[in-house]
C-alpha cells in the first residue's frame, strides 16, 4: 500500500479505532413490557429455571421451576400417569426435586404426589390446610415455598374450591392461578364448596392487584393457549371483566356435566393421591 493511500486513510482509521476501544453503551429497559420480553424469552440471569408440562387426558399444566445454583426444584401440580416423564426430565436437568405443590384438590384426575413421594426421597407434599387434603406442609396465606435463593409465596384464592391458592414469584412476575384464573376464564362454582362471589373476590383482590405484566399460568387449558398476563385478564377475560352480579349468573348457569374422574379424583386427592397407587 501506498504511503500518499495510507495517508489519506489515516483519519478513518484513527476514529474506527476510538469507536472499537470505547465501552458499548448501557441499554437499560425503557419499560415494564421489555423487562417482561427478557423475561419471557431469554430469562434474566438469576431467574429460576422453568419449565410447562402438559398432560393431554385432562389437558392439564404442570410446572417444573429450579434454582439453576443450588439445583433445587419444586413442580405445581403432578399429574399421576405424567409421573415418569416429569422424573426423567427432573433427572436429565440435574434437579433434585423438594417440594410437590397441588394448587387445590382437583377433580378431574389424580395428583402425581403420593407416587412422587415413593419414587423420590425425602420429597415433601403441600397444598392449602383449607382444601382437607393430607400432605406434608398444610399451607397458608402468606407461606413461602423456598427452593434455593428462589420462593413462592401463597395467595388463598378460594371459590372454585375452599383449599385454592395461587402461588406467586418473589419478582411477581410468574402466578401460578390453578383453577382459580384461567385463561380468558376460570374454574366452574357448582361442587367442591364452590362460591361464585367468592371466587370473583378472590381473583379480583388476590391476582388482578399483581403487576400488569406478571404473566398467568393456569392449571389447565383446553383451546392450547399457554399463558396469559394480568392486563390481559381484566381487559378480555369474558366472566370476570362483569360486575359481580353478573359473574354470579353467568356461573349459576353454566350447566357443565360433572367431571368424568370426579368420584375416583377427589377421593384419591384427599389422601395425596395414594388411593389404590
């Protein structure tokens, strides 16, 4: 090359060369929605591992959250026949499983946590101390799920039964609603204690004071959809953007056959899902 080329050159060089050393600017989020875009899609660097299971039979969600430290993990929700492929994943991701939380005692199949309790020492069973089910951690407003540096706490959130609870992110970004919110509606009010007014408060007071953006992950879904957000619920959720006498008649006449397992699930959900396991 040329003496008089690099001459001309050198100018060009010279800034390519500041601009290269110079630090890259510090883009911190603008806004709620981006914090909750990281979130969603490539997951701060201390949020806990997740993972979203779903057993097809009674299009059920089952919830797998680690810390990704210490390893520790809790699942919401075991399925009884999902069991084995919930444990090979547990198993495959170096987890060492805690804790089995069940929303409420549902009835439209069997918890996987009495057969989670055979197969995996020292696991501990949880659900509300209003539901009437056996388990190992009876719990209450305000209780902590701990798993490493990472927690759930729970929110009663009665209505579809008397033992729902919501559980709930250290961050409020995640709720886990059960039954209780689903999306764009929520569980049937006709058995299992069930109260439309207290249901409508309970979603009203308990998960539409959390964050617009905290996202809702519900324990089924029958239309495919994975998860929903907080702003979504109380702008498009059919039943409970009405008022509350309108919610009460739009539950007292849903008229929905009773649920197929309901005599074998309730009873077998009652004792932890050991009846006949």
């Amino acid at each position: 090359m040329s003496a008089a080329l690099l001459h001309r050159l050198k100018p060009a060089v010279s800034l390519a060369s500041r601009l290269w050393s110079c630090k890259p600017p510090r883009i911190e989020p603008s806004s709620a929605a981006a914090s909750v875009r990281l979130y969603s899609g490539l997951m701060e660097p201390r949020a806990p591992l997740f993972r979203q299971l779903f057993e097809s039979e009674s299009s059920t969600y089952t919830y797998l959250l680690a810390d990704a430290d210490s390893r520790e993990a809790v699942l919401i929700d075991p399925v009884l026949e999902t069991v084995d492929r919930d444990l090979k994943l547990i198993n495959e991701l170096g987890l060492t499983l805690k804790v089995a939380l069940n929303t409420h005692c549902h009835a439209d199949h069997i918890t996987g946590t009495g057969l989670l309790k055979k197969k995996v020492f020292g696991l501990k069973s949880a659900i509300s101390k209003h539901s009437g089910a056996a388990a190992d951690i009876q719990l209450s407003e305000g209780d902590r799920i701990s798993f490493g540096r990472h927690s759930l706490t729970v929110r009663e959130t009665p209505g579809h039964t008397d033992g729902c609870v919501t559980y709930v992110s250290e961050d409020e970004r995640m709720a886990f609603t059960g039954d209780a919110l689903l999306i764009r509606g929520c569980g049937r009010t006709d058995f299992q204690q069930g109260s439309p007014q207290r249901l409508y408060e309970s979603v009203h007071k308990k998960i539409f004071s959390l964050p617009g953006h905290c996202f809702i992950y519900p324990a089924h879904d029958y239309k495919g959809q994975t998860v929903s957000t907080v702003d979504e619920e109380k702008k498009f959720n059919p039943r409970l953007t009405k008022s509350l006498s309108e919610f009460v008649n739009i539950m007292n006449n849903l008229n929905l056959p009773k649920p197929k397992k309901i005599d074998i699930s309730v009873p077998a959900n009652l004792v932890c899902g050991l009846h006949d396991v």
